[in-house]
C-alpha cells in the first residue's frame, strides 16, 4: 500500500503535467520541462486543489475517449475539491445536456447563475424545462437572469408573464402581458413574428388570462377590456357575465356585479365550477356586501389554472337569505351537480342536516364525489343514523379500499366507542343476513374503522372476515390495513 506521501508525489507529478497541458496553453511542447517538486506538508486547500487537478485531468481523458458518463463524473468529483478549477458551465453542464440528465443540469446550472455569466440559450432551454415540470418559481429566476434583449423577446416576455402569474407576483405578471398586448395591437414585426401568430391563433384564451391577470393585479379597466375582447374573438355570455361581475365586485359595486352574475346564473352553465356561487356568497354575506372585493379574482376560471370543483364550507353560517337564492338557483337548475353541491354544503352548515341529507344522498348517485361521502358521514354521525353510515363507509371502502378520504370526519367516531360497536354489530348482522356472498366493501370497511380506532382484536375479525371473501381491491385493502395496524404499534 502506497504511504500518503508517495500518494501525493503521484498526485502532484500528475497534476504537473496535465495542468500544464491543459491549462498551460501558452507553453510549446518545445519549452523546457518545469521541475517538480514534492511538497511533505500540504495544506487542506492544496491537497483538495491537487486532487481536484487529478481528477479534472482523468475527466479530459476520458472526454477524448467519449466515456462521457465517467467523464462528467470526473468532472463533478473535481468541482467538489475545487470549484476554481473546474467551470461548471464548460465542463459539467454541457455534458449532463448531452447526457440529457435534465435535473443535474438545472441544478448546477441554477448554481452557475449564481457565480457567473451562464449562457442564454442554457438559460432558455432550463428555464423551459423547469417550466415544463412545474417548477414556476425557478423556471421565472432563471428567465430573470437573461439579458434584457432575451427578455425583450415576446415569446419570453409572455412567459414571464405566465410564471408570475403561477408565483403570485400579479403586478410583474401585468406588467409583463401589458407589454406583450402593446406589441401585438401596435408592432407589426411583434404581430406576424412566430411567437405573435401562435399567441393570435388562440386570442380567448389569451386574452381571458390577461384579464383573469389584470384583475387580480386592480387594474381594472384593463381587466374588462381583456375580458371583452376574448369574448368578441368567442363568444361566451355566460363567462363573460362572470367575468364583468368579478371586475364590477372589485370596484365595489355589488348590484351590478349581481346583474352580471345573473347572466351566467341564467344559462344553466356549470363550467365555471363553484366560482360564481362563491362570489355570489360574498356579494351577499360577505365583505361585498359593504365594499370593494378584496380578492374578487380569487376564484376565477383561467385557461391553465382549471375551476375549482368543490366547495369550501364557509367560516360563519350562510344566511337565510342567501340560502333562499341557493335554493331557488337550484330548482331552475336541478341536473347541474355543481350547484347541487354547493346548496347542499351551504345547508349542512347551517345545521338544516335533514335537507342537506336529501340533497348529499340524490348527488352521490347523480354523480358521485368525494365531498359528498364526506358530507354525508358528517350528517349520519351527527344525527346517530349509524346503519346508513356502514353503507356509505361500506361503499367508499369499496371503491377504495381506504377510509382515508374521509380521515377528518372520522375523527370524532375513532373516539366514540358506544358508536362503532354499534357499527360492528351492524355489520356482523349484514355478513350473516348474506352469509354466501356479504358486502367486501362493509368489511373492509370495519376492520380499518376498529384498526384505526385502536381495538386491534374486532379490527382483526373483520380483516379475516374481508380477505376470505371474493371481490377487487383486497389487496391494497391488505396494504392498507398492515399500515394501520403499524401505527397503532408505534409508540
């Protein structure tokens, strides 16, 4: 074995050399030799900056012979011992490109940025990539970093718009699509440029982003005559009506924003999602009762930011008078199952559970959602309707194999025993009304529900009841079940 002082004889001999190749540029291969010599007592940075040499050195080796896997590894090996030796930019990036290693790529590329000039079209290209796999904010720092003139390019400033958007940084973003709309309407060169034909070809959904933009960055009129001319270019009434009473919201003026809110209301639209009845919740029970919407714009449907589909249950109870217009909205509209949604939440919290009941159990076979199951294990529970609550716990299971959707309203049930032996007894019962074919979905059901809650014995019962029975989903059932049962084991 090699002492440590003969290894870095070789280290340094070789370091010698090679960087005297490599870096040496100006030396001829004719110039006198340089001498060597060994140095017994290194400091850390020296012994780093010669094993980075050596390594750099192998690395170029390797890169003649095209190894450029084990090259690049030479390379990043290198930079750890000495980050002045070895440019990421000329040696390492440049390589996990070509090796289409895309996350090493961005990573040391994001560090480059931050140390030196890096390229623009590794810039553009990372930044795209970035962009691609939704990672915004770092896409947006590394279009940032660009030079003005990159910037300046409409496809990149529109972009900038885009991810500004996506970061919350509405006034950039404005700023940014502003700019890019200034040049469509007015530079002919920006118009029939590649990047303004692809943006034209589509205007709705470009326009409707700059307004969805504008209003969230108050600048209103903007908004509404972005609005307006995505609707001339496809008309669509009732997102327009939307539209114009998210913006008059904004500017405080709550009749008008009704009006415009009845537009939609009165096409039987339901593309929006649960926006406009959350806006229409606002403009009557809200803050926009009395003022200005802070966050008019919070909920609006854009072109890559997809409506919302459920309801977020308010923190104070809906008033009767808007239970009235939720009410009314719904029996002019009875198959749009978003509204239904909505109406039935809004109900629950208001405690009138036997209405909203009626109203969760017709939406969950007219078109079945999580919300629903959610809502309905909340009411059964609330009001002791235990056997429905194993049907519907069976049925979620069933589909499942889980009870984790509905994690938060079990809560309470985890904790009350009385209840689930109740439950349990009913489900025994059912297993031995149908003792040639019980429901799997009930069973599972059980054994996660008596896991969960700790009473690992009854929990045990019904997993063996479950997996002796016929039925899809037994197996991840099974893997659910063990990671229940692990929980309850760890201290």
């Amino acid at each position: 074995m090699r002492s440590d002082l003969e290894r870095r004889w070789w280290l340094g001999c070789l370091a010698a050399v090679l960087i005297a190749a490599f870096q040496g540029r100006g030396q001829n291969l004719e110039d006198p030799p340089k001498i060597t010599t060994v140095q017994d007592n290194l400091s850390e940075s020296e012994d780093d900056h010669v094993e980075a040499a050596a390594l750099f050195a192998h690395g170029r080796v390797l890169l003649q012979r095209r190894e450029l896997a084990d090259a690049l590894r030479r390379f990043q090996r290198a930079w750890r011992f000495d980050q002045d030796l070895v440019s990421i930019m000329t040696e390492i990036v440049p390589l996990t490109v070509a090796l289409k290693r895309e996350d090493e790529a961005t990573r040391y590329a994001l560090i480059a940025a931050k140390q030196q000039e890096v390229p623009e079209d590794i810039l553009l290209k990372l930044a795209a990539l970035l962009a691609e796999r939704d990672q915004v904010d770092l896409a947006l720092s590394l279009y940032l970093k660009c030079p003005p003139e990159v910037q300046n390019n409409l496809a990149v400033q529109f972009e900038i718009g885009r991810l500004a958007r996506l970061t919350g940084e509405f006034a950039q973003s404005a700023d940014a699509f502003a700019d890019v709309w200034q040049r469509l309407e007015n530079d002919e060169t920006d118009r029939n440029s590649v990047p303004g034909q692809r943006l034209l070809e589509k205007p709705e959904m470009v326009y409707t982003l700059f307004g969805e933009c504008f209003l969230r960055a108050k600048r209103l009129d903007d908004a509404e005559k972005a609005f307006r001319i995505a609707d001339t270019a496809k008309p669509n009434p009732a997102l327009l009506g939307l539209q114009m009473a998210m913006v008059e919201s904004a500017r405080g003026h709550r009749d008008r924003a009704l009006e415009e809110l009845d537009k939609y209301f009165d096409s039987k639209s339901s593309s929006a999602g649960m926006a406009p009845y959350e806006l229409l919740e606002r403009l009557l029970d809200g803050p926009d009762a009395e003022g200005p919407a802070e966050d008019a714009a919070e909920t609006a449907p854009t072109p890559d930011q997809p409506a919302k589909d459920n309801a977020a249950t308010p923190s104070r109870k809906p008033s009767p008078h808007l239970l009235d217009r939720l009410r009314a909205l719904s029996a002019a509209d009875p198959d749009n199952a978003m509204l239904g949604y909505f109406v039935a939440d809004r109900l629950r919290g208001a405690d009138q559970l036997d209405e909203a009941r009626a109203a969760f159990e017709k939406l969950i076979k007219q078109a079945p959602a999580a919300d629903g199951y959610v809502a309905l294990a909340d009411i059964y529970f609330r009001q002791r309707s235990l056997e429905p609550l194993v049907t519907l716990l069976g049925d979620a299971a069933g589909k499942t194999s889980s009870l984790e959707p509905l994690a938060a309203t079990l809560a309470p049930l985890l904790q009350d025993a009385a209840a689930r032996k109740e439950m349990a007894d009913i489900a025994r019962a059912i297993a031995q009304n149908k003792p040639a074919d019980p429901p799997l979905g009930t069973t599972m059901a059980l054994a996660l529900l008596e896991v969960q809650a700790g009473d690992v014995e009854s929990g045990g019962q019904f997993l063996e009841l479950a997996l002796g029975q016929s039925g899809p989903g037994k197996g991840q059932f099974a893997v659910n079940y063990a990671f229940a049962l692990l929980r309850q084991e760890q201290p």
